[in-house]
C-alpha cells in the first residue's frame, strides 16, 4: 500500500529530525555544515521544501529556547533581542543558501 503524501512527510521530517539530533545535537557539529552536508546529498535527497519546513521548525524552537532562558535571567533578558535578531539571521542565510542549490 503507498504512503499518503502526509505520511510521507512524517517520515521525511523524522529523517531530518534523526540526522539533525545525531549531527548538531549528539556530535555538535555545527548547523551550517549539517544544510551542507544535506545539499550535498550526503543524506539521501529531501525536497527543498522539506528542508526549509524543517529548518524553519528549529529556528522558531531555538527562539522559544531564547525566550525562555530571557524569562529566566536578567543577563539573558538583556541578550535576548540580539540573539534572537543573529538567530533569524543565520536561518535566512541558510536557508538562502539550501535553496540556492
């Protein structure tokens, strides 16, 4: 039986999900070379749109992460604009450069 478009993307973004956490999370490489290594093929292919959706996902789960550490701490609070400005930033730049193929 063929996998629904739906399910498809599922599975797709717990593919990406599994290369990002062992990647960036387990090994801590850096983002920059994780959309690399993706454009590169280095994983298997993923649609352009798979991979924005997906890194757009951890960009808006690092900027709650931002908010949460300001609400924590004074010293964080007064960071906390221009983390998050370098934050969006680095995504656009990424993203930018995906799609660029």
């Amino acid at each position: 039986m063929p996998l629904s478009s739906a399910t498809r993307r599922i599975a797709m973004n717990e593919r990406l999900w599994e290369i990002y956490e062992q990647l960036c999370l387990i090994e801590y490489r850096p983002l920059q070379e994780f959309v690399r290594r993706l454009k590169a093929g280095e994983f298997g292919e993923f649609r352009k749109e798979e991979v924005v959706d997906f890194l757009r996902w951890v960009e808006g789960n690092m900027l709650q992460n931002i908010q949460v550490k300001a609400m924590e701490s004074p010293a964080y609070a007064e960071m906390a604009e221009h983390v998050s400005e370098e934050t969006q930033r680095m995504f656009e730049e990424l993203i930018a450069e995906y799609e660029r193929g």
